[in-house]
C-alpha cells in the first residue's frame, strides 16, 4: 500500500469506468476506506446505445450524456476532467494534463477510438459517429446540406454492423425522400453477428427506406466529393455529400505504450478476474481488454459486457483491498437490440423476439433501466412521460 488510505484510479468514464466508481460508493468498507477517482476528458457520461437518437432529434443531449458532477453528487468518487498523458505502472503513478496521481488499484476503462487512417482520404473527408461530439459535427453538416440547393443528399454510411445500420435507418427518416444513403460493408451480409431475427428485421427496415446496401465491397479513396468503392475486382467512383465511418476500433497510445501483455489488436491481457496478466494491482475491461470466455472465446465488445464487467471489477477491487477471494467474470447474454428508425427497433434475447414499435418502446424501458443513477432514470421517465403531453399542447396552440 502507499498510504493508510488506498487509493483506486479509474481511467475512463464510460460504462466501464463510471459503473465501476459507482459499484465501488455502495459496498461496504472498513476503516480504510478508499480514495477513489475517476478520470475522463469529457465533463459528462455519453450513455452511447442512445446516441443515434440525438439524429432525429427524438432525444435530447442531456438526457443521454448526463454531466458526472451529477451522476457522483451522492458518492464520494472524486472526478477530474483531464486527459491521461502517461502510466507508469513501476512506480505506480498515472501523469494527466495537469497534475499526477499515485494508486494503489488501478482500472484501465479507456475504451477506444475510430480509426480514421484506413484509407486514402479517410481521416480528412470521413466523419466517425462515437460520442457527443460527433453528434454534433453531424448535425452540422446534416443543416448545412438540408439548406442547400441540392435536390439529393447523398450519404455513405462505413460499416454495416450494428452503429452502421442503426445510423443509416436514422439518416434515411430524418432525410426523408431528399436523402440517398448507401451502406457499405466489405462482408457478404449485414450485422454479421447479430442473431437472425435482428438481421431480418434490419433487412427490411432498410429495403423499406431504401437505403441501397452494398456488401462484399470496400473503400479505396475518399476526395472532398466523391469516393472510389471496389466490388468484386472492379472500382466504380461515386459522388456522395457525406461519408460517416463506423468500422473498426483502435486502442489509445497510453494503453498501447503500457509494458504489460497486449495481444495483436493492442488489448491488454486479462485474466479471468479481469486482473491484467502478471500485474494484480491492474484492472482492465471494455474495449481495451482482451477478456475471454472459459471456452477461450473473446466477449463482445458492448455496452451489456461493459456494464456487467464493472460490477466485477468493482467486487474484486473491494475483495483485493479487504482480503477476500476474487471472483472470474461470468458474462450472461442478455439479448441484442438496436434501433430501425423513429419509433421502430429490433430486439431478441432471452426467448424474446420482437420488432417495430413495441420493440421501441421495450428498448427505452431497458435503457431506462440501465441509466446509470435512480436520479437520472426518474428524470428522464417523467420527461418521456410527459413530452407526448406538452407536444400535444402546443400542436393544439
């Protein structure tokens, strides 16, 4: 220990990271209770399966990316808004933008980033679709093109897993008939790991907004206003207004600088504690983490892992501090769902297969659910239950 009072520093305010500070404010610690804090270069949570509403405008920023000085006002996390510059795991020590913090536990919840060097052009004329932010940009451009004079707005929407399908179905409702948008994926099939019934189900979302879906193709260039796709051998170039990139993930510099176990994607490898390989004091999970099931079979990269990963690293950070038995992570599939446009989703899980408007409806209950704080999931409720009133007011004004 480096002090009578331990301390936990948690890198990264995603689910992973915030779920864990938040895991930790509610089990039961002796004398020795720690300091903990929790580092992000965002004042505020992106509750990020939500994000693709703030398109349509049928969400507001805030109720999907609540400030942290709210989300830990009744715990005694500590949150810094900085962004992490170096970890030295000898002498224990992390170095952030302006100031330096010595642990004793230590949880890696950088999550990642969207890599935007793939292809010529990419990083300059591609917009990525991960956090508020990005959002923002989007909504800028979306404006800008819908008051231009252009007949067709034309879209290509990188990548047709989950973000990609669930954002082209968003693009095409908000854009009506003056939009043109093409998903683009390099598989012969969309959302390859999803279950069935959620690819049927996009599948028709998609053909009915007719979204033009080009599979077993690639990206070759990006310019300013075109691009160059390659099918089967064969290039074609294409005018497109705007390319949004959702294909891949790539691991921060400071986790991959890190002398510890990486695999050849750059993720740390755990053990079945979520304890980094060979250095206990260390916690990984999310993105960043190569965590396996006991069949060797890596988890998946979501919001559900992430969520359920937090509260065994918090057990196990308690446990490791108050000499108790560290407990392997189990993760339980719960189902998958995603949205297919306004007031429309797809969900299966749990013997459960839904689709349309009460799959939406049972969506944002179990995100609702999901919500990182009884405050927040009370306030969000009473405004989904009351908008439909206040928008019938002043439709009738």
């Amino acid at each position: 220990m480096t002090g009578i009072q331990p301390t936990i520093c948690i890198l990264g305010g995603g689910f992973g990271g915030l779920y864990t500070a938040l895991r930790l404010s509610q089990l039961p610690w002796n004398e020795l209770k720690p300091q903990i804090f929790l580092v992000d270069q965002n004042d505020h949570f992106l509750f990020s399966p939500l994000l693709y509403e703030l398109v349509t405008g049928e969400l507001q920023s805030w109720e999907i990316a609540p400030p942290y000085s709210e989300l830990l006002a009744n715990t005694e996390v500590r949150f810094i808004q900085s962004a992490v510059k170096e970890i030295d795991v000898a002498q224990q020590q992390v170095t952030l933008s302006d100031q330096s913090i010595s642990y004793d536990r230590l949880v890696l919840a950088l999550g990642g980033e969207t890599p935007l060097h793939q292809v010529p052009g990419s990083a300059e004329y591609a917009l990525p679709f991960r956090t508020v932010q990005d959002a923002y940009r989007l909504e800028d451009r979306l404006r800008t093109l819908e008051t231009s004079e252009a007949p067709k707005i034309r879209v290509a929407v990188v990548g047709a897993g989950p973000s990609g399908v669930e954002l082209a179905c968003k693009l095409a409702d908000r854009l009506g008939d003056r939009g043109r948008i093409r998903l683009i994926e390099r598989n012969n099939q969309i959302l390859k790991s999803a279950p069935e019934f959620n690819q049927a189900a996009a599948e028709k979302a998609l053909e009915k907004r007719q979204v033009w879906t080009d599979l077993e193709t690639s990206i070759e260039s990006l310019e300013a206003k075109q691009m160059t796709l390659r099918y089967k051998d064969k290039p074609d170039t294409l005018p497109v207004d705007l390319v949004l990139w959702t294909v891949g993930t790539a691991i921060s510099q400071p986790i991959q600088a890190l002398p510890l176990l990486h695999n050849d994607l750059g993720q740390l490898l755990t053990d079945p504690t979520l304890q980094v390989q060979d250095s206990p004091n260390i916690f990984a999970l999310g993105d960043l983490a190569d965590c396996r099931d006991p069949q060797g079979k890596p988890n998946p990269k979501t919001a559900q892992v992430a969520i359920q990963q937090a509260d065994c690293v918090g057990w196990n950070l308690w446990a490791s501090l108050t000499q108790r038995p560290l407990l392997p992570f189990h993760y339980t599939h719960l189902g998958e769902m995603l949205t297919l446009g306004e007031d429309s989703a797809a969900m299966s899980g749990l013997g459960v297969q839904l689709d349309g408007p009460l799959a939406f409806m049972a969506r944002r209950l179990i995100y609702l659910y999901r919500m990182p704080t009884l405050d927040h999931q009370l306030k969000i409720g009473f405004n989904w239950m009351f908008k439909p009133v206040l928008s019938a007011l002043n439709t009738a004004r």
